[in-house]
C-alpha cells in the first residue's frame, strides 16, 4: 500500500465530506479511493469514517488520525518551501578542496567579492596537493590539477596554460639569461616536489627533459615561488602558481619558445541532477575566476 497516497486520500475525504466529491477533486476513481480508505483502515485495524447513504463523518479514531495526517502533511510542505527557498535563494555551507598555491593566490584574494554577492553562503576550505575522496570526505567542490577519472563526478576544465620557467630580475641581472634548457646546467636552480627533472620543447616540438641542480630543494608551493621572487634561484612552476608575480614583473619568464602545456586544472563535483544552488553560484565563480585575459 502506498501509505502517502492513502494519508491523501483520507485528507481529501474528510475536507471535501465525501468519497464522490473527493475522487473528483484528486482525479481518481470512487472505487479507488473506497479501496484506499478500506487498505488504510485494513493496516491501521479500525474503522476511520462512519458511511451512511447521505453522508460520510470521521470515527473519534478517525478524527484523531485525520489531525495527525494533517501535521504530517504540513510539515512536509514546510519541509519543501524551506529546502526549495534555499536552494533559490543561494544560501547555506560549502565544503570545497583546493590545492595550496591556487588558493592561496587565487582563490582566497577574491572570496570578498564572492560573499559580497551571496552573504547567506559560508565557505569552508580545506587545502591539499595531494588525492582526494569527493564522496567520502564530503567536499561539495574539488579544484585538482592532472587528469582526474571518476565516473562519480562531472570535471569541468578551468584552463592548462603553460609551463612556466622563470627567475627574479636581480638573479638574472647577476647570472644572465640563459638562451636554451640546456644553459640551465650552469644556472643554479631551484628544484621543487616534481624533481629536477625539468621539461621542454625542442625546435621540432618534441619533449625534452634537462636535468637541473642547485642548492635549494623545497617541497612547498608558495614556498617555491617565493624562492624564485627572492633571487634564489631558477624555477618552473604551472602559469597559476606565478602569474600575479610575473603580473607584478616580480618574476620574468623565460625559455617561452620551448614552454610545454601545462597540467590542465579542473574543477570536480557530485554528478548530481539537481545541483543545489548554492553550489552552482560557487561553481560559476571559480570558472569565471580562471578566465585568462
């Protein structure tokens, strides 16, 4: 038995006094609501409504079951309009994963603008370069970097730009501007989390790897790029981890015509057929926030 439906039956008949009249109303058949109340009161073991020829009233059971139906009905109205009014409304919490460098450069500087557009939503971010688990960690939003497979969830590339090479004006007025990768052998370079092993194109296109050396390792992003704005060294990052700095001219690319494409950056979330506002509002921000000039 389909209790909602037999609850809205016995709703229908009390309110509008009769089977006939209620039947008409729901677009039913008299004989399946007659079968519904009979089901209803089958399962509940008493009797609901008193039946005379002329006219239909309510047990004291009945009564008591009808008021209670009510209740039920109009909380779960409630229910609707609430959920319904915040999802139209843009408001409530987001959970959402970033990586280190992309947040803090990108994402965190313009999250003013984004609340003062939807005051009603807060935002709670976690940071991580490395896996994650949208579904069993709870994230609404991921940001990652690579190539991300997961039937579970839909992947919307924000962008892949190039392969930054880069140094501060001051090491390069002191050390020179190296021509080719293979010059970078005798500059001292700033070796990060992907190793020395540092990619090009060739003049045919092709890849090429130039293994660089010097005397600073660092295992951190932000702390990276930060190097390269101090004159320490060389680096190569993704065009997101520097862009502001060579923006700012506080670093200067270099090697542009043997720059490989960099690892595409996406934003993930649930495969949901119905995504909830709040998220879709953040999700717009992120691409438009991406946007190369």
């Amino acid at each position: 038995m389909n209790k909602f439906m037999a609850i809205n039956v016995l709703v229908r008949v009390v309110e509008s006094g009769g089977f006939t009249a209620a039947a008409r109303k729901m677009g039913m058949s008299v004989s399946a609501v007659t079968k519904a109340i009979a089901r209803l009161e089958d399962e509940l073991g008493t009797q609901l409504f008193n039946r005379t020829t002329r006219q239909v009233n309510t047990t004291d059971y009945g009564q008591d079951f009808y008021e209670r139906c009510v209740q039920i009905l109009d909380d779960l109205e409630d229910a609707e309009t609430l959920v319904k009014s915040r999802n139209v409304a843009a408001e409530g919490r987001i959970r959402a994963v970033v990586p280190f460098s992309f947040g803090r450069v990108t994402l965190v500087p313009a999250l003013p603008a984004f609340y003062e557009q939807y005051p009603n939503i807060s935002v709670e971010l976690s940071f991580s370069d490395g896996p994650v688990d949208l579904v069993a960690d709870g994230y609404d939003v991921a940001v990652r970097t690579g190539q991300i497979m997961d039937s579970r969830l839909t992947t919307r590339l924000l962008t892949r730009g190039s392969q930054i090479t880069a140094a501060s004006p001051s090491y390069l007025k002191k050390h020179g501007k190296p021509k080719t990768p293979d010059d970078l052998k005798d500059h001292n370079c700033v070796v990060g989390r992907f190793g020395p092993e540092w990619e090009f194109a060739n003049k045919k296109g092709e890849k090429t790897t130039v293994r660089v050396s010097g005397n600073t390792v660092i295992n951190s992003g932000d702390a990276y790029r930060e190097s390269g704005v101090a004159g320490v060294g060389i680096v190569q990052g993704t065009h997101w981890l520097m862009r502001k700095d060579l923006e700012s001219g506080a670093l200067i690319a270099i090697l542009e015509d043997h720059a490989l494409e960099g690892a595409p950056i996406s934003v993930l979330y649930l495969a949901k057929r119905h995504l909830p506002r709040k998220v879709r509002v953040f999700l717009d921000f992120i691409i438009a926030l991406t946007k190369l000039p």
